[in-house]
C-alpha cells in the first residue's frame, strides 16, 4: 500500500514538472513571437505583425508565466487599425479589421494589469475607435471614458473626451457641465481653460469664451501666449463677425491690442505677437478718418512686420543645426 501510494505521489510530482516545463516553452515561445511582432510593427508590416501577436498570445499558460506579455494586445489591436481603411467602409473584411481592433483593445484595457500607462493608451484607443471616422457610435465610448475618469479622476483630458463626445451628440448641457467638473478637479490647469475658451466659442458664446481665456491668463500671468491668444480671438472676433457693430469691432481691437501688447512685454522676441500687432495696428488704422494718425498706425504695423519677419529667420537659422 505504501509503495502504491509513493508511486502514485512520483507520477503527480512527474505531472507537476512536466507541466511547469510545458508553462516554461509557452513562455519562451510567447517571447519569441512577441519579439518578432515587435520588429515587423516596427517596419509598420502590420498584416504580418498582427499574426505574429496572434501567435504570442495563443496561449493562456504564456500569460500566466509572463504576465507582461499582455501588452500584445494593444499591439495587435493597433495593427488591425492601422491596416484598417476609412475610405473602403463597408467592405466586409475592411470593416471586420476595424471589429477585430476594438475587441484586442477592450481585452488589452482588462488584461493589462502591471503597466497603467499602456492601460490607459489601449483605453484612448478604444474610445478613438467608436469616433466619427471608425465606427462613429458615442455612446458606446461614454461608458469607456467614464471608467478612464474612474481610474485617473486627476486627468483633464479625459472630461474634455467626455465633453466632447457630449458636444457631438448634441448634449451641450451635458458638456459643459463635465467641463465644469473638470475645473474643480483641476483649477490650476490652464488646459481646461483652452478647452472651455474652444467649447463656448463653437457654441457662439463669446463672452464666455473670453471669460474662460482671461481666467487662464490669471492662472498663469508669467505666459506671454496666454495673451497672445486673447488677443488672437479678439482679432478673429472683429475680422468675422459681421454682425457686430463698428464701436464693437473698435473695442475688439482696442483689446486685442493691450494683450498683445502684454505678451511682447513678457517676450520681447515674440515674432508671431508682432504679426498680430502689426495686423490689428492695420485694422485700427482703417477705423480711423485723421489721415496723420492713419500714417502713424501703419508705418508702426510695416515696422514691427518686418521685425517679425527678420526674427523669425533668426529663430530659424539657430533651430536649424540641431534640427539638422
């Protein structure tokens, strides 16, 4: 009985090493096949990458010995969607790529449990996927980006995708609110400011544009292209709309012109401040019926676009070596 019961332990201890050497070569042959993937997405060979991640990830015992391995995933997903054409939306094995990529996303975002960053980015993928030009379904990416907020409450980015896949959908409530939760989150982010200053601007609402942009430039005084930017609405705002009155269009410039002016004092070498001054300096100089001070606006603008002009291909010529 005792010899039964010793070869019997011998035969599970026997299974167990055959097992683990089984485990081992899964491994070892996973790490091949992920090298080799690696190298042909690489060199963007994505119909071949694809089926050597297909190959990595064919076995569960892989993944188990090597759970990093998990990131193939998001490489496999990634080379489906790069061989996916917008431009042949309807072919069944055109559209079956773009299935295939959300699939290896979503199972890249819940397997991948030791790398946030490459959680995070399968997560973005995701989303991006479910966009205009993919499959173009927001409300399936709502979801998605709600859980990307979970994760990372502190993460801007993730309310503006939010709020704008409220905004495409026509939820403008509901954007701007995710958009105003995001500056609670984060007052102290200039980011959301910019993204407000957009959001109310396609909504038509310029007051609150500038509200958003003059709230940004109190957040960070120092930035001269936080001026720069209020001055370029102010500009856009007097050069197309049409239906504002002359003194308004006067006062948009008037503005335009102290921001801009705000900006060159914090970087006096701010050439493309200068274009903008010299352009607004034009605009003011049209506005005015004395002909001496209609002179004086423009040789200011011809001086200072030329300044512009002569550091920018300074600014240039310094960029050039080590660009080169």
């Amino acid at each position: 009985m005792k010899t039964r019961r010793i070869a019997a332990l011998a035969v599970v201890a026997g299974l167990g090493m055959s097992l683990a050497g089984c485990s081992q070569y899964a491994m070892l042959t996973a790490r091949k096949n992920f090298k080799e993937a690696n190298g042909l997405y690489s060199a963007q060979e994505y119909e071949r990458a694809a089926s050597a991640y297909e190959e990595t990830l064919v076995d569960p015992a892989a993944l188990e010995a090597a759970p990093e391995l998990a990131v193939a995933y998001f490489y496999l997903a990634n080379s489906y969607d790069n061989l996916y054409r917008p431009t042949r939306r309807g072919e069944p094995a055109n559209d079956d790529l773009l299935v295939k990529a959300v699939e290896n996303y979503r199972l890249a975002s819940e397997r991948i449990v030791d790398n946030p960053d490459m959680q995070r980015l399968s997560l973005e993928y995701l989303v991006a996927s479910y966009g205009a030009d993919k499959l173009n379904d927001p409300g399936q990416a709502e979801p998605i980006v709600r859980r990307m907020i979970e994760l990372n409450p502190d993460e801007v980015s993730n309310y503006i995708a939010l709020s704008r896949l409220y905004e495409d959908s026509g939820q403008y409530d509901a954007a701007e609110e995710i958009l105003v939760n995001a500056r609670s989150v984060r007052p102290d982010d200039p980011a959301i400011y910019l993204q407000m200053a957009a959001y109310f601007n396609r909504q038509g609402d310029f007051e609150q544009t500038m509200v958003a942009l003059e709230e940004r430039a109190g957040i960070e005084p120092d930035n001269p292209e936080a001026y720069y930017t209020i001055a370029t609405y102010r500009w856009e705002k007097a050069f197309r709309d049409f239906q504002i009155t002359d003194e308004e269009k006067e006062q948009h410039v008037a503005d335009g012109l102290v921001a801009i002016d705000r900006a060159l004092e914090l970087k006096d070498d701010y050439h493309e401040a200068m274009v903008y001054k010299n352009i607004l300096l034009r605009m003011q100089a049209n506005a005015t019926t004395d002909q001496a001070e209609q002179d004086a606006l423009i040789a200011q603008a011809d001086e200072l676009r030329d300044r512009a002009e002569e550091l920018r291909l300074e600014q240039q010529a310094v960029a050039a070596p080590s660009g080169g």
